[in-house]
C-alpha cells in the first residue's frame, strides 16, 4: 500500500476529496441565509417600478408583496377568471388591463363574485365607468399561475389568473411590455367583494434542500478514500495470495 502507484492513486483520491469538500462547504453556505429578509416587510406598501419591471420574473424575497402603482384602464379589458376562491369559498374574479406606462401593462385582478352574473354585471359597470379613467391601485404582487388550455365549450373562458392567457385577449398590445406577475387589489370596486390575501408565511432562513447537498457531498469525499482503500487491500491480499502460492510451490 505504500508503493508508489497507490501512493498516487492516494494523492488523486485527496484532491477528489477536495473538490467534493469545496462542494459541500459551498452548498452549506448557500443552505444558511445570513441576510434572511425582515419579518413583515412584504405588509410595507413599495412602489411598483421599484420591485420589479415588466417582463422580469418576480423574486423570491418579493412574492406577496403590496406595492401601489397608477395608470390607465384599457376598454374592452375587464374579463372574468373562474375558479377563484375566497376564504374557501368558489367564485369568479373580474380582472383588467392597467396601463402603467407608455407600452407597459400590468393585470390586476379587481374583486371577486360568488356567481358569474355578477362577475359579468361587474366587468360591464366597469366597462362603462372606469374605461379610459385613470387608477390608482394598491395590491399583493403574486406570481403568474401559468396557462391552461380552454374548454371546448367555451374557448375564451379562463379558469386561472395568468397574465399571459389574459395577454391573448387584451386590445392594443402591439409593442406591448406585460408584467409576469399579477396584481390583487386590496380594495374591490362596487358590485365585488374584497379579495382575501393574506401576507405570505414567513420562511425560515435554512434551505434544507442545500444541507442535504452538502452532507451528500460529503459523503462523495468519504467514499473517494473508501474507493482507494478497497483496491488497495485487494491488490495487497492478491499479492500475498501469490507470494504463500509460491512459497508453496518452493517446499
């Protein structure tokens, strides 16, 4: 074991070991937060340019955030979305195209209805009172719930608060910039009743997903010496075999 050859295969385990060992002092350190963000910051209201631009995916530290944003209702863009729950209850949100910039939009879902004809008849109030007025909304800023295909029966029905399923229904998007996320307002319009959304849990600042990276790498370390030990011992038992079957032979 103390010949050259395992002598090097010794000194290549060491520097495999090493790098599995970076590996797993680097994930550990991404599995503790030292800079976890402070309880409650997402209930302080922040301007809408300053958590994120349209386009951008929304960051971890800001889902649910409250921001305020201002801008204009676009016509012909106050739709319905189905399967929208309110402290359990099923129901219906009636949603609409804010232009908060010059190309730029973002969606915001205004308030929620037990049934469809008063979703409906809210979505026509608004169609006629708030079209073209300008707003300004205060809400939580939460992540696109993704695309789903439409019902054969009704192709245009929409059963998830997606910005880019409501994008395929929206007037005037030619050049348009669209926010990923979704805005919830706090306050409901006539006719709707408030959205419940409550602050997001608190999350504490150890990913265990990233500790149980680092005790594997870890053990990759360990099995590298295991792996040099093992041949060694073979090799070394195999040559001992030999030397007694030649001794052996001699007597």
């Amino acid at each position: 074991m103390l010949r050259g050859r395992w002598i090097g295969v010794l000194l290549a385990c060491l520097v495999v070991a090493g790098v599995f060992a970076f590996l797993g002092q680097w994930q550990f350190e991404r599995a503790i937060d030292t800079d976890p963000t402070p309880a409650g910051v997402t209930e302080e209201v922040r301007p809408l340019a300053d958590v994120l631009e349209p386009g951008e995916y929304l960051p971890e530290p800001y889902v649910g955030q409250r921001v305020e944003t201002e801008g204009t209702w676009v016509a012909g863009d106050f739709l319905v979305v189905s399967s929208r729950y309110n402290d359990g209850a099923p129901g219906y949100w009636v949603t609409g195209q804010l232009r908060v910039g010059e190309r730029a939009s973002i969606a915001v879902a205004l308030g929620w209805a037990a049934d469809r004809e008063t979703a409906d008849a809210a979505a026509s109030a608004l169609e006629e009172n708030a079209a073209g007025m300008e707003a300004i909304i205060t809400g939580r800023i939460i992540s696109d719930e993704g695309v789903s295909p439409p019902a054969t029966d009704d192709p245009y029905g929409m059963d998830r608060m997606s910005p880019a399923m409501l994008l395929g229904q929206w007037h005037d998007v030619d050049q348009l910039s669209v926010y990923r996320p979704y805005l919830a307002s706090i306050e409901a319009p006539n006719g709707l009743v408030d959205i419940v959304s409550p602050a997001p849990e608190e999350t504490g600042n150890v990913n265990w997903l990233n500790v149980f990276y680092a005790v594997e790498w870890a053990v990759f370390a360990g099995f590298a010496f295991y792996i040099w030990y093992r041949l060694a011992k073979d090799r070394w038992q195999l040559e001992v075999e030999e030397f007694q079957e030649r001794t052996a032979s001699a007597t």
